[in-house]
C-alpha cells in the first residue's frame, strides 16, 4: 500500500513540476516579434494579394512641365499684385489662355468675376468688408 500512495503521489507531483509561466510573444516585428520574421510575413501577404492596380503604377499622373509651373507661377503672382492693389480701391484684370478675371472694389465691396475662356461661363465672387487704405485714394 505503501508503493500504491508513493506512485500515487508522483503521478499527482511530476506535471506540476513540468509546468511554467506562459509567455506570450508577437510574432509580427511592428508589435515587437522577432524582426526576421518580417521577410516572411511580407511575403506571404504579397502570395495571397489578388489585387492589380488599373492602368500601371502611374494611376494616369502626369508631372507638369517646367514651363507649366513657371506659368502657374507668374499667374499666381499677378493675381496676388490684383488683389494687393484692391486695398488701394484700383480695379484690376487679368486675362490668361484659360480665364479672365476683374477684379473690383466699390465701397467695401470686393466682387471678383472670373470668366472661364473655354466655355464661357462666368462665376462672380462677391467679399464684404473690404476697406481701402487711405495712403492712395
């Protein structure tokens, strides 16, 4: 009886010996897992990604040329001379290949009306609050 309760006893003791703490660990490196797993992962989501881009890698973009943006340049820059000279109470236009624009000032009212050239079709902007300095009335 006595070998019975000793084999007993181990069979009871021996797992609970075997066991310890349970660590978890991330297997992905972007959560703190091991970095050479990253390869791996990357690759099997790239062999289970059906998805091809339309048209190329370009997505239809084309870059402007440079005379492209020297010429938004030197608009942006004349455009900004117009509305610097709107304080003052001077009326101003600008006519490019792709619009016209006037620019007015009349007793705090600023109405700008832009003409698209192509169609036409013309959209007045209208600003309240405009005052003119005094220096050149």
């Amino acid at each position: 009886m006595r070998i019975a309760c000793t084999v007993a006893l181990l069979a009871f003791i021996t797992p609970a010996s075997w066991a310890g703490n349970m660590v978890f660990q991330f297997v992905n490196p972007n959560f703190g897992g091991n970095p050479n797993n990253g390869a791996f992962l990357l690759n099997e989501a790239q062999a289970q990604n059906s998805y091809k881009a339309p048209g190329g890698d370009d997505f239809g973009y084309t870059a402007p040329s440079a005379l492209d943006n020297f010429t938004s340049a030197i608009q942006s820059q004349l455009l900004s001379g117009l509305l610097g000279n709107v304080a003052t109470g001077k009326p101003g236009r600008l006519v490019t290949n792709d619009f016209i624009v006037d620019i007015q000032n009349s007793n705090g009212l600023l109405t700008l009306n832009v003409t698209d050239r192509s169609t036409g079709k013309t959209s007045t902007i209208q600003v309240s609050g405009v005052t003119q300095t005094a220096s050149d009335q």
